[in-house]
C-alpha cells in the first residue's frame, strides 16, 4: 500500500523532525572540512520547500561517516547547515548536539518555516543500536516524523525507525518525503507491473550482493543482461577458464541456479561472449592502506569464454557491448544497477558508457528507465547522461533490498494512506 507522503500532512505550526541523507562527501582543505558533492543536500530542497511553504517548524536529522559513537569533529555536520542556508536562501540553525536541553530550546523557538539542522546520530552508539531510551530523547522534539533517507531506510537505527514508532505511538503522524516517495513510486510500484519488454542490467563486482536480486527479477524480466566481475562466478559455474579474475567460488552454485531457474522460466539471460583482459602486475609499492599496487597491462580483447591463467576480465568487450546495445532499445522499462567492467580505468569503461548510451537514448525514445543507485550512478555521471534516464536511486545497499522484495525498515515505520 502506498505511503502517507508529506502532501498528506496538516503540519503548520508543528514541530517536524525530518530524517534526511546529508552523509556527503568531504575532504579535509587548508584545516577545514569541505563538502565535495551537495547532490544529497540539493535532493532534499523540495521537501523542505514544501514543508516551508506549509509553515512547519523544521528539525533535521541525519548521520554523516561512521564515528563509532563518538564526537569526531571531521564528521561533524555543521558544513552541511552553511550550504543547506546558500541553497535555500535563508537561515539554517545548527546546534552541536542532536539530543539534550539546547536542542529542546532552539526547537521550541523555531518560527513557522524555520530549519534547525541537529548534529550527526552517529555520535552516539545508542543511534545504530536503536537504543530505544535513545529514540524517546530524539523524539522529545518531534511532533510529526517526515522521513526522505531512503539511502538509510534499510537500517533499523533510532532516527531511521526508533523515532518513528515513538511519534505513531504518541499519535502523531509519520509520513514518506517526496525523495522517498519516489524512490517507492519507482522502484517499487513501477517495477510491480513495468512496461513490457523489460530488460534488467546487472554488473557490479559481485554475485553474492546481488543473487537475490537476480533471483526476484527473474520472476519478471523478459531479458536480463549480465556484465561486470559477476560473470567470472558464471563462467566458473559453466565449466569455463576464468584466468585471475575477481570471481566468488563458493556462489558457482547459487549462480547454477541462476541459470537454471532463466532456461526453466525461457527468461533469456545474456553472459557475455567476449572480454577485455589485461595482466595484473604487481608494482612493488604499497598503497595508503598497505595493500600492494597492482598495475593492469596488455590490455586486449579475448574472444573465447576462457580467460588464459595470467590474464583478468575487465570488461565487456566489443562483441557483447554491440549485443547489449541492441537489446536494451527493444525494451519499454530498463532497470540497470551495476557497472559492466571497471569504469574507472579508461581503458575498461567502453562496455559500462556503452549501456549507459543505450539506456539514455532508449529512454529518449519512450522507455523508462530507472537506475538502481551505487557505481552505475556514478558511471552515468561520468557520461553526462544522467538527466536523460527517468529515475536515479540515492540509495545503494537500500535499493538493492528492496528490489529483493526486503521490507525496509525504515520504510515500514511510515504509516499507510
Ligand atoms: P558494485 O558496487 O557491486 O556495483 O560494484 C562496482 C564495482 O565493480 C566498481 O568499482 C567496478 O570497478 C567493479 N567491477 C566491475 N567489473 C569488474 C571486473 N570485471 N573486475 C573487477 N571489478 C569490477
């Protein structure tokens, strides 16, 4: 059932503790902490617009980074309440706790349209053990819980879950945000009857991270594209060479299956035919985290579904990139999580700009695409293409639970409609 949205809300005048995403990059310039990207925070504004316009008392909560329960000034949240106040044009407090008496009488003096930012819950434990002690003294602010974190929806932590039940509990109302919203309307609702055909692309480093994924899509692709390290585990499963490849042995099974539950549904389900490999070589060096710099060499294409022993599978290579690239235009809804090779390396990103060439220019045509959020976004910025999909997921480990059919916790604390 859909979620009560805050469209929904009667909230003038009402106290709104809103749990966002602000967990944004940053880097450390000249002794001062510098956001890197403002995507996150710019997602937010028309939320908060809305609730403005409303003429709600708005408290903001999010994490930032993973201080471990303690005050760790580099992850404070602070930044984030200067450039929310550049973006809105107008004030944001901030105050440098996130429960306690300060944070209790800056709320109680927020004017209708009024924003207070509270520092990151992560700085205590009780946040991601969602102590419920905890949830009680979050929610001593909160009259109404707005949630627009789809990003953190997956967790069942204090200001994702706890707070909620507190203020349905106390009977006030607990609503999506409209980010959050149409993360439910496109991953969720859309995908339960999409548009046929509907061609699924999946790459990424991993089978393991995403087998139940694939597993739930084969329900209802009609083709499903497979690309990126993922597809060493497969050939391994079909009795293949896969050389040094990333490939995750103990998943062959789980990926037999795979392949036997596509032949017995006739979902077809592409391998790629051809690769491009190169050498690893070990540099010698160590990188910052002491792990050995490995440098990859000889790149070239390989035909065969054998990798030789001294060689990794990169990419997708030109053979498959032209399948791939003929399929997906045939397609009227397109769900893509997952990069076809690394992308980070130039010399391995043709097959990932490739599939994100197809999937924009199919959507030009008419298709809807959604992308399931983490690298592939990433990969999809890096070609300029992202305002030609329909829909780009903020969640990554979110997304993926909820496209397995997960219920996600901090979605099921919002009430119905
Ligand atoms: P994921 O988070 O599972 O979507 O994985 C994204 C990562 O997979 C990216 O950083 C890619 O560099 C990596 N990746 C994609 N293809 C390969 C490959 N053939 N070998 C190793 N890593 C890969």
């Amino acid at each position: 059932m859909a979620k009560l949205t805050v469209n929904d809300l009667d909230v003038r005048g009402r106290r709104v503790f809103v749990r966002v995403d602000y967990n944004v990059p940053m880097e450390e310039k000249d002794g001062r902490m510098v956001i890197n990207d403002v995507t996150r925070i710019k997602e937010t504004l028309p939320t908060l617009e809305l609730l403005m316009e409303k003429g709600a008392r708005i408290i903001l909560a999010s994490h930032l980074g993973r201080p471990k329960g303690k005050r760790d000034p580099s992850l404070s949240l602070r930044p984030v309440a200067a450039t929310l106040a550049d973006l809105l044009l107008r004030p944001v407090a901030f105050v440098d706790d996130c429960t306690g008496e300060k944070v209790e009488k800056t709320a109680e003096a927020l004017k209708p349209g009024d924003i207070l930012l509270l520092e990151n819950v992560r700085y205590y434990n009780e946040e991601e053990a969602n102590d419920p002690a905890f949830a009680e003294k979050l929610a001593t602010v909160a009259e109404v819980y707005v949630n627009d974190a789809f990003g953190a929806a997956h967790r069942a932590h204090a200001s994702t879950e706890g707070v909620a039940r507190v203020v349905a509990r106390r009977g006030g109302k607990c609503a999506a945000g409209l980010l959050m919203e149409r993360e439910l309307k496109f991953l969720g609702e859309e995908l339960e009857n999409p548009a046929r055909p509907f061609v699924v692309i999946l790459g990424g480093a991993k089978v393991s991270e995403k087998i139940n994924v694939i597993d739930r899509l084969l329900d209802k692709a009609d083709t499903i594209l497979i690309g990126g390290a993922m597809t060493y585990t497969f050939r391994l499963a079909l009795g293949k060479r896969v050389g040094r490849s990333l490939v995750e042995p103990d998943r062959v099974e789980v990926a037999r299956a795979a392949l036997e539950k596509a032949k017995a549904r006739k979902v077809p389900f592409l391998l790629p035919v051809d690769n491009i490999v190169a050498t690893p070589v070990e540099t010698g060096r160590l990188n910052r985290k002491g792990k050995p710099v490995i440098e990859w060499q000889n790149p070239r294409v390989n035909d065969s579904l054998d990798i030789p022993d001294a060689e990794e599978g990169m990419d997708i290579g030109p053979k498959t990139r032209q399948t791939y690239s003929e399929t997906i235009p045939k397609a009227k809804t397109i769900l893509w999580n997952g990069p076809m090779g690394v992308f980070e390396d130039k010399r391995f990103s043709e097959g990932t700009f490739a599939v994100a060439r197809a999937v924009a220019d199919t959507t030009q045509k008419g298709a809807q695409s959604i992308i399931g959020g983490g690298d592939s976004v990433k990969a999809l910025n890096l070609t300029g293409l992202t305002g030609q999909v329909t829909f780009v997921s903020t969640g990554g480990g979110a997304s993926l639970e909820f496209l397995e059919g997960k219920v996600l916790p901090g979605v099921a604390a919002l009430a119905d409609k």
